[in-house]
C-alpha cells in the first residue's frame, strides 16, 4: 500500500483560491534583531493562515520609500526608511479568508505602547516607532505591497494537509 502523503502542493497556477486573500507581511529589522521571527511567524501558523511566499532580505532606501509612499512628506517618514532599510527583514505572504483585517488584529496598533495586550506589539513593544511587524492594510495595497517584493511565479499555490479543518466549511 502506498503511505506516501499526498503532494498537492506541486504548484500549478500561483492564483489564490475563491475567497482566499492574501497579504504583505514584513517582520522589521526590530523584530530580527529581538528574535522575534519564529514567534511572530508562529502566530500566523497557529492561527490557521498559510505562508506561500517569503524571502529574507535587506532592502534599499529606494524600496523602503516605495512601500511606505503613503507616508512620504509626513515627519516620521525619513527615519521609517532608515529603520527599514538598515538591517535585514524577513517579507513574507500570507493567505486565509480575511487574512487582510486579520493580519491587522493580530498586529496590534500601530504605536506599541497603544497596542492591546495578546497583539504582537502589545506583547512584544513598547515603541513609537518600531513596532516589529508591517501588514497590508487593505486589499488594494496587499496586491499593490506583494507586487512590489514577489514575482507571480515566487508566490506557492499549495495546499495544507490539514486544509479541511482550518479553511473547510460546514455550512
Ligand atoms: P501601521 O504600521 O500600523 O500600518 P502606519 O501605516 O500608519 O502604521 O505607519 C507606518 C509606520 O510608520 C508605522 O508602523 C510606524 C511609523 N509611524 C506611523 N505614524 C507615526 C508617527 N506619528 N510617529 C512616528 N512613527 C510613525
Ligand atoms: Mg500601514
């Protein structure tokens, strides 16, 4: 008999299932340096969401300024771009029905020192500004943020073996 599991996860297409979104999750250089990656990444498991794509890396200052462009001009900006690029990050994507808002409730608010106990800043910081972890906060910059890190063909369309119990339905 063959025991072998079975292997869906050969990727075939790189397009997320119905429903399913995804989002751009980046641990910051804090969170690096405090050895906070397997925790932060351990939360998003055990939660139920699948990661299909990541990529460890220190990014430009021009890159930093692309990603927080919303931002530009306001007097925090120049420092954020400094923070973020002066020490690698771990960019990774994220997939779950409503992975998006999800994502943000599991962050916490922004300034860790305002984040709720049981979030990721509220546990992990008590700084204005670096706070650990960057979230897509809608669906537009999620597909606009993952563009900016991932080529469609870097993004692993897979399925977990345990797909039925966190994303099945039973209604
Ligand atoms: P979030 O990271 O919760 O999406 P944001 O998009 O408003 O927050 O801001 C991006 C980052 O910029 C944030 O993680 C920390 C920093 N930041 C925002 N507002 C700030 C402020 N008033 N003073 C200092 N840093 C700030
Ligand atoms: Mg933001």
């Amino acid at each position: 008999m063959n025991r072998e599991p079975r292997y869906e996860s050969q990727a075939t297409n790189h397009e997320p299932q119905d429903m399913v979104e995804r989002t751009l999750i980046i641990i910051k250089p804090d969170g690096i340096h405090r050895h906070l990656a397997g925790e932060i990444i351990g939360r998003f498991e055990k939660r139920g969401a699948k990661i299909v794509a990541a990529k460890f890396m220190q990014i430009s200052e021009g890159l930093a300024r692309q990603l927080y462009a919303v931002h530009q001009g306001k007097p925090f900006f120049e420092g954020l771009v400094k923070y973020l690029s002066s020490a690698p990050i771990l960019v990774m994507v994220w997939e779950a029905e409503g992975v998006i808002d999800m994502a943000r409730k599991m962050m916490g608010a922004t300034f860790g020192y305002e984040a709720e106990p049981g979030t990721i800043r509220g546990d992990f910081s008590s700084s204005r500004g670096y706070n650990l972890i960057h979230g897509s906060d809608s669906p537009k910059s999620a597909e606009q943020e993952i563009n900016l890190f991932f080529n469609p063909d870097e993004i692993i369309n897979y399925k977990l073996a345990d797909a039925d119990w966190l994303s099945g339905r039973n209604d």
